[in-house]
C-alpha cells in the first residue's frame, strides 16, 4: 500500500480531477467514501444536486474565516493511497477505514479531535483512494503535520498485514524524491517519457562519474545541454548550484530550475565536493577526446574496472561499514560510466541497473572518511575511454565486467538486508536482474567463439583439463563439465597453457578469489576470472580446422536454450565454500 503525500493551492483544481473523467478516461464511478463528518460534506458523484463548488467552500470554510495574511499559500493536502498490484480488492468501507487511519496517523485529524482539518476520501478506481484535506483546523490554528509522509507510510505497513496485504518495503528518507503529479502530468502532455526532474537527475550524476574536480562537473553539465545557475556567495565562492532543461519552463514563461539537493539527497553542491575530496581520481588530467596514448582503449578500461570491482565486492562482505559504504557510492558512479559508453546491445538494460542501484548509494552509513578513489578512477578510465563496441576484445571485456559486477550487485543487496536497509536492498536485486540480461547479450558472442575452440581440441586434451578441474573442485566437476561453458572453460585453460600459466595453479587462484556460491554458471565465473588473471583476451577468433579435431561427431548447434548463462543468481550448484579474501 503506497501513499503519497504533496500539498497544492486550488482545492477546486484538485476536485475537478478527482471527480473528472482522468487523463485516459479511466476514472469510473468518483464517489466519497469517508469524510471529515458524513452528512456535512456532498458527494457530487452520487448526489446529483451536489456541485463541485459546494463540496470546495466546505473543505476551504477554515481557510477562508482566516484574514488572507494569514491564510497559507498552499492550504490543500493530497494523499493517494494505493494497494500493490496483486492485492485484492477492498471495499468501501475498508477504504474508509485506511483513510480515517491515514489522516489520525498524519495529524491531519487526530481521532477524537472535532476541530482538526476538513477532509474527504474519494474513490475513482478499484485500487486507490485520494485523500484532500485542507490545512487549517477548525479552530483557526494551522495542522501539526510534520514527516506526514513518513508516518502514512508506517501506518499503512500496519494497515498492510492487518488486511492481509502484500508488505512493502519501508522508506528511510534517504530516496530521492519522487517526481509530483503535477510534474507526472506535464511530462505526458509534453509526449515525454520521464518529467524533467527524472532527467536533470540522471544527467547530474552522469556528469559526476569518475569527475576529477568540481570545475569538470560543470563542465560536463555544460557539455550535457543543460542550463546552470551557480548560486554565488559574496565571497565569490560557489555556495550551490541549480539545473533546468531547455525548454523546460513554467506559466510565465520562466525555466524550471531544480537544486541539486531537490534532485538526490547525496546531489547538493557540499555533499559533491565532499565526495570529490573522500575519493579524488588518481588521475587529474582534463579529459582531452583525443585518441591518444594517454586515453585507455574501451577493453584496457573495463578490464581494470573489473579486478577493483573484486575487491569493492570483498569489502561488502567484511565488517567495516563506512568502507563499504563508501565502495556502493563509487560502484554506482561507475555503473553510470558503464551505462554512458556501453555497446547499443546492452545500453538499455545497463541505463536501467543505474537508475535502480542509484537507490542502493544511499542510506544512512556514511562514508565521509573512506577511500573510494580506486573505483572512482576506474569510472573516470571508462569515461575517458570512450564508447565501446559490441564486438571483438570490446565485447569480451564488456562481458568480463559484467560478470562481476552482478557479483558486486548481489553483495551489495546481502550488506544492505543484513542492516534492515529494505528498499536499498530491493534496489540492488532489481539491478543484478538487469545486469543479468545485459550480461547475455554481451557474452553470447565471445562465449560461443570460445565453446566452438574447445570443442575442437583434441579429446586427450580435454580430459587433463577435466583432471585439472576435479583436482581444483572434486566435489563439483561432474556438474560443473555438465554446464554449456565447460567447453569454454577448456579453450580458456588450454589458452593459459599456451601463453606459459600453469593450468592448475591458476584454476586455483581464480577458485580462491572469491566464493563461487552465488554462482548460477560456475564456468563463466571461472572464464572471466581466469582470462582477467592470466591476462588472455577477452575475445577468441573464430577456430580454424585442425587435423587432429574430433571428425566423428557433428557440432551441436549453439541453442538459445544453450546460451550462455548469467554468472550469478540462485543457488544452482553447491562448489567448495570458500569464506572472502582479500
């Protein structure tokens, strides 16, 4: 059950919806099912002498007996409250009851109390209520309703388990705010997918990723198209600092402007620069665009950002809580990087994980006194790298970060429900879901190309590589040589033994660098890890025809069903565990 509280000036406006038809026409039947004092307010919904105006003058009675000087300027309170998808369906009466609770719970009219504020509960739909109240109480004094956002969600995780409901996750005041219906409204009207604030907010943080300084913040704001404000103290020192979209303007013809903090909690200008400070890049020079040495290849990028990724996942499974903290906000940086240079194939589902995981960045930790930069740099590499390609070693590479960054997704979603962190633990799974689809698609193709070369070496040779497994993971290579990468798995060792590794000894380090428990694919764990560790590529050329390849058999033909798996997830396989190292 969700609600949603937000204030406004025009009782009558606010009506007028209510009772209206809706946007799409989908308001059926409006109708009161509670209010303030039933009998005193009309419901022109099912009273056909009943007007809109007359159910108006009665809410704004209190406000208008008060001297306009003292009257407020935005006297309407607004409060939908929602069942979740799935729910069943409540009755009148059970509406009225969540309302009588939501305005006792809020402090808009405390039960018992005949002078508190006017109020009414209208039901348009199946699934919610809107609850208009206006806030002056009867006895002329203004209503006491202060965190009312907070208090109508507790009571509605109360009102959840006692209608048998399904119970939501509870809000901390760390999320951003959510976009208004009035800013809702305008979006749709305007043919927009998300509403200005959902816009400036992203471009905000896609401007801070791997940002050295905060000149180069600005600049990147700039370089986005946006418009900015720098609020300047006398000083001249920047104090804040505001963002509107072009175009983006009010009634007189005025832009919008957004405040950094009015964006995110963690996007004012102070909280930016104490963030610059706590993890300042290893590397200050300017972003030039040239393709020059000094700007690592998209592959070189990733490949780095994946091994400090390893160690940010080590850190969320340890007991320091401002480092790891600290780790989530870098991790959410360079998912955005990721997101901004990602291959056409993946940049969806890759937007979608940062606009999710920017919600497990913030919580009550903080993390003022960790050292993030290693990760931050690693998202400054990748935005300094430029776009990548969906092919070849840019592929490959994409494939190998991805793989750990699903690892890094679920253990940010373990450290937050160990600490009761609801929502942001929500906001990781939803992320490792996303990651998970991104990851398919970037691993079909090198992944295939290297099930084909294994496929085609030699069956003695195969068979010491699955000596080599069982001596590295006895209780799991029959499972593990039934997974669709075990032939993977074999190109990749046979690789590492060409270029000079010790097949064993490193399966064994890449065994020991992180538990395997999570993983729904062991092989394409150990693939990635052991291409990163031995310094292979990430990609394999196509395999040419070999004389002594197995003739006698027919290839299989690389399903969809066969594709290759996403690294992570349930626990489909049970390897050796292995505690985290460092």
């Amino acid at each position: 059950m969700v609600p949603d509280v937000s204030t406004g000036s025009r009782t009558y406006g606010l009506l007028n919806y209510l009772y209206g038809p809706g946007r799409r026409e989908e308001h059926t039947d409006p109708h009161l099912v509670a209010s303030w004092m039933p009998g005193l307010a009309p419901d022109p919904g099912r009273d056909p002498d009943a007007t809109l105006k007359q159910l108006a003058d009665r809410l704004d009675l209190p406000v208008l007996a008060l001297p306009k000087d003292r009257r407020p300027g935005q006297h309407v309170w607004h409060c939908p409250v929602r069942t979740a998808p799935g729910d069943r369906y409540l009755t009148d009466a059970e509406w009225a009851e969540v309302a009588r609770r939501v305005v006792h719970a809020t402090g808009i009219a405390p039960e018992g109390d005949d002078k508190a504020c006017r109020w009414i509960a209208v039901r348009h739909a199946d699934d919610h209520i809107h609850i208009a109240a206006t806030l002056v109480r009867q006895d002329g004094r203004q209503a006491r309703h202060h965190n009312d956002g907070i208090r109508a969600q507790a009571e509605c995780r109360k009102i959840e388990k006692e209608f048998g409901l399904q119970i939501l996750n509870g809000g901390d005041r760390t999320a951003a705010q959510r976009p208004t219906s009035a800013e809702r409204s305008k979006a749709e009207r305007s043919g927009r997918t998300e509403t200005p604030r959902e816009t400036l907010r992203e471009s905000v943080r896609h401007a801070l990723a791997g940002a050295a300084s905060e000149e180069e913040f600005f600049d990147r704001l700039a370089e986005a198209g946006l418009r900015i404000d720098r609020r300047i103290a006398p000083s001249g020192d920047a104090i804040g600092y505001n963002v509107a979209l072009p175009g983006d303007r009010n009634g007189d013809g005025e832009p919008i402007w957004f405040s950094g903090s009015k964006l995110a909690p963690d996007l004012s200008l102070p909280k930016i620069r104490q963030r610059l400070a706590a993890g300042r890049t290893d590397d200050d020079e300017p972003v030039t665009g040239r393709a020059d040495e000094r700007v690592p290849r998209p592959a070189r990028a990733r490949r780095e950002a994946a091994s400090v990724l390893e160690r940010a996942t080590s850190i969320l499974d340890g007991d320091d809580d401002e480092d790891s903290a600290a780790q989530l906000v870098g991790v959410g940086e360079l998912l955005d990087a990721i997101a901004q240079t990602a291959p056409a194939s993946t940049r969806r589902e890759l937007a979608e994980a940062a606009r999710a995981f920017e919600r497990a960045t913030r919580s009550h930790i903080r993390a003022e006194r960790a050292d993030n930069r290693a990760i931050r740099s690693a998202a400054r590499g990748i935005i300094r790298a430029g776009n990548a390609l969906g092919k070849g070693e840019d592929g490959g590479a994409t494939a190998m970060l991805l793989s750990t960054m699903v690892l890094v997704a679920i253990a940010a979603a373990r450290w937050h429900s160990a600490r009761g962190h609801a929502q942001q633990a929500d906001a990781a799974h939803r992320t490792a879901q996303h990651l998970r689809s991104a990851y398919r698609s970037a691993s079909a193709a090198p992944m295939n190309a290297m099930r084909e070369q294994g496929w085609r070496l030699p069956e003695p040779v195969r068979q010491r590589y699955a000596g080599t497994l069982e001596a590295a993971l006895p209780e799991q290579v029959d499972h593990v040589r039934r997974e669709p990468c075990w032939d993977a798995l074999t190109a990749t060792l046979d690789q590492a033994e060409r270029a000079g590794h010790d097949p064993h000894a490193l399966l064994q380090q890449a065994i020991e660098c992180r538990e395997l428990d999570t993983a729904d694919s062991v092989t394409d764990v150990l693939v990635w890890r052991l291409r990163r560790i031995g310094n292979l590529p990430a990609s394999m050329d196509a395999p040419r025809a070999r004389a002594n390849v197995r003739t006698t058999q027919s290839r299989p033909q690389l399903s969809g069903a066969q594709a290759p798996e996403p690294p992570v997830g349930t626990h489909r396989v049970d390897p050796r565990s292995r505690g985290p190292r460092r």
